[in-house]
C-alpha cells in the first residue's frame, strides 16, 4: 500500500491541480489577483443620516469586491493612517509599498443634503503615480438605506467590469428561488448575495423550478393547479400572471432560449411520458424533441449558442445527463453512471455543472454533489465534498460563481460557491429554499 502512493499520489495530486487549472482558466478565475485596498468611504456633508448610509455603503462594497473571486483584498490592518476621501488625500507611497502592497485603491465619499445622497468613487492605480486614475464616478439618488446598498452595488460592478477583463460584475443580479417559509411553496426573489428577500408569487398552491427570461421581465415556472401541474408565466414588470397555454398532462421544468424567443419543458400530455418540447415564447408552435420510453426532464439551453439542450433522462434507468441539438438530433451521454440530474450550462458555453450521486469517489460514498463538466475534453471534478444533498446547481452571468441547494447544514437552504468550488457561503435560513436560479444579468 505504501509503495502505492508513493508511486500514485505524486500523480493524483498532479492531476487535482490540472483540473483546477482548467476550471479556472475557464471560468476566467485563473488570472493572477489584483491587489485592491478598499478604504471606508468618508463623508462630505454634516448630515446625521450619513452615519448609518455609510455602513451600509462601505460593507456592501467590501463585500461585493471580496465576493467576485479576482480580487486579493488588503487586510484594513495593513493601511496607513488618515482619511482617503478625495484624490488629494491619496499618499502613493504609503499605499503601494509594504505593508499594503496595493496595486488599485478604490476610495470615495457620501454625503447626505436633505432627501437626497451624493457618493463620490475612484479607483486609482497607485503603482502610476503620473496617471492613476482609472475610474471616476459620481452617483446621486434617494438617502436611504437601500439606495446605499444599490449605489454601492454599481461602483463595485464598475470596478469588477474595470478590472475583470471586460466581464460585467453581478452584484446587481437577483437570485429567484422556491420558499416555503409562507406555508406554501411559492417563488421568492434576493439580491445575488441573500439580501432583500421576498416573495414573487401568491398562488397559495406548489411552484417550483422558476426560470428567469434573458431580459429579466419575466419568470416561467412550474406550479400545481386545478387542472394539474402546468407552466405559469409571471410578468415582473406588471406584477401579475400573464397568459400562456395550458398543455394538459404534467408540465415541469421550463427553460428560456438564450435569444428569449423559446422555451424548452418536460411535459407528458401527448405520450403519457415525460418528454422534452420547445414552444415559443408565447407558448406556441410546440415541438417534441426526445420519443424514448422513461422520463426525460430538466432541459437546459446553451447559453452561448443556443443551439444544444442539455437534460435528463430515465432511458437506461437511472437518471443520467444528455445533450442533443436543439431539434432533437445527435443525441449523446455524458454521464456514465450513479444519479445524475439537474444540469446547467455555463454562459461561455464551455462547462455544464449537475448534481451527480456517483456511489464512490473523494466524496462520502452515496454523497450527491456538485460536479463540474469540460463538454470538449469530458473531464469531470468534483465542487463540494461537504456531505448533505446538493442539487440544483446554477451559473451566475459572469460564469465565476455558482448558486446551488445543500442539506448540509441541517435543512434545504441556498448556498452559493466560486466556479472552483472554493469559497461557499450559505444565503438562506428561514424555512425551506430550493431550485436556485440566477438571472442572465
């Protein structure tokens, strides 16, 4: 045994860290970190109310910038003493050298006038003393405390977009989500990181599996009603259920095209077995794309192309994943054995996440986590080894994150992750909450 891994473990561990490079690599985690000193913002005005907006500002910053994964934070303890309000106050040296070491300084000012709050924000590149500025903004709005929270949001994604090679930050997306904290399972709505939670719908009935259009206007879900389980359409800019067809049979698992003008679903109406149909997005021109006797359910589009489905099938028995072109043809399994589901793909296109029970592995034997797919090389790793179920996996906008359920901490709760697995913090406390699905922007 000991001969073993002296001639394996060298090779297990080489090829660990190989995976993570590709994961990395592609889910634009890989660059080397910027190191970002983010100093509390000051105030510019005598206002009391600028005391508690500020909080609020400053830590929603802080969090935003700790939480996008590309960032090398600078302990508060390292920086120098003073105020850094305004460009004036920045003394080069004594944020570029050691102990900070920082290569950006993000700093900025809040100040309250009557109703309203101004906040000031730059970041400047402190190693270019001739020209550090690299961003500049000024914001004005309501002074309260969420438009604080939102404020700081837009800076931090300024930043991120600034400094994250192009890529648009996510600290303005929302999560929507199954809940049944009311006594019903309805479809709940936070902010990307647990904030501002609420419920959507109030159905009094089941809804699950909500899905979120391209375009943010509108929610497609499945939920049990007089006739069955059918697909609801929730307009968020009227508030309201909006009109779309009713199938017959049971209609579960909606997905949008990536151009908005589809959605795919698992529905039994016309075979008395699951299959996989598209339909417009106004609920006509049905098509079927899978004829196989079992289950087939969960589709999920390719983001980037729009011109794969990923989804489930019972074909062979337990559930595996499987890709087809978006008409139906070409059809292949990725998956090759243990329980298989829940598959989402990456807005690049390059990666499918699923929850997979595989019955052996780094994990617990039987454990069912969440598992990373290259689709070119078909290599596999392995996301979360903390026990507990962990299903309905789901990509953030900018591919970096990923938002997923886990029963590890006791019940049913909303965890979120970087892309590599590394970082996972739980957003959910309250009741049950399932079926994550995040926003395209």
């Amino acid at each position: 045994m000991m001969r073993f891994l002296k001639l394996f473990l060298p090779l297990i561990l080489l090829t660990s860290a190989l995976a993570q490079d590709w994961i990395k690599t592609g889910t634009g985690l890989g660059v080397e970190k910027v190191r970002l000193a983010v100093p509390d913002f000051t105030t510019s005005t005598q206002d009391p109310k600028n005391t508690d907006l500020l909080k609020v500002f400053n830590e929603t910053l802080w969090n935003d910038l700790d939480n996008a994964g590309i960032f090398d934070m600078v302990s508060k303890s390292f920086y120098p003493l003073g105020q850094v309000g305004t460009p004036a106050d920045v003394k080069f040296e004594g944020w570029s050298a050691p102990p900070p070491n920082a290569a950006m300084l993000a700093f900025g000012n809040l100040g309250v006038t009557g109703n309203g709050m101004t906040v000031q924000g730059w970041l400047y590149d402190v190693k270019n003393v001739t020209s550090p500025q690299v961003l500049g903004k000024q914001y004005q709005d309501a002074a309260t405390s969420d438009a604080a929270r939102i404020t700081a949001h837009k800076f931090a994604d300024e930043i991120i977009f600034r400094l994250g090679g192009g890529i648009a930050g996510i600290a303005e997306s929302k999560i929507y989500f199954v809940s049944s904290r009311g006594g019903r399972k309805e479809i709940w709505a936070m902010d990307y990181d647990g904030a501002n939670q609420h419920a959507v719908t109030h159905l009094n009935s089941i809804s699950l599996s909500p899905r979120v259009s391209p375009d943010g206007s509108r929610i497609a879900f499945s939920s049990l009603t007089k006739s069955g389980w059918e697909i609801l359409m929730y307009s968020l800019d009227l508030n309201r259920l909006v009109a779309f067809p009713r199938f017959g049979g049971t209609n579960l698992s909606p997905a949008w095209s990536p151009d908005r003008t589809k959605l795919a679903f698992s529905s039994s109406f016309r075979s008395g077995d699951p299959e996989i149909y598209t339909v417009d997005a106004s609920g006509g021109n049905i098509k079927r794309l899978t004829s196989f006797k079992g289950p087939d359910v969960s589709p999920a589009w390719n983001r980037k192309t729009g011109a794969q489905i990923a989804w489930v099938s019972g074909r062979t028995g337990l559930p595996q994943v499987y890709t087809m072109e978006a008409d139906g043809t070409n059809v292949q399994r990725l998956t090759d054995q243990g329980y298989a589901v829940s598959p989402a793909w990456s807005p690049n296109g390059q990666f499918l996440v699923v929850s997979w029970m595989r019955k052996y592995g780094p994990g617990a034997p039987g454990a069912q986590d969440i598992y990373i797919m290259d689709i070119a090389s078909k290599q596999w790793v392995q996301l979360t080894h903390d026990g507990g179920r962990n299903d309905f996996p789901y990509w953030s906008p900018d591919g970096r994150h990923i938002i997923f359920q886990s029963s590890r901490a006791g019940s049913l709760q909303i965890w979120t992750m970087l892309a590599d697995g590394t970082n996972q913090k739980q957003l959910t406390f309250a009741g049950a909450n399932t079926q994550p699905n995040w926003s395209w922007k």
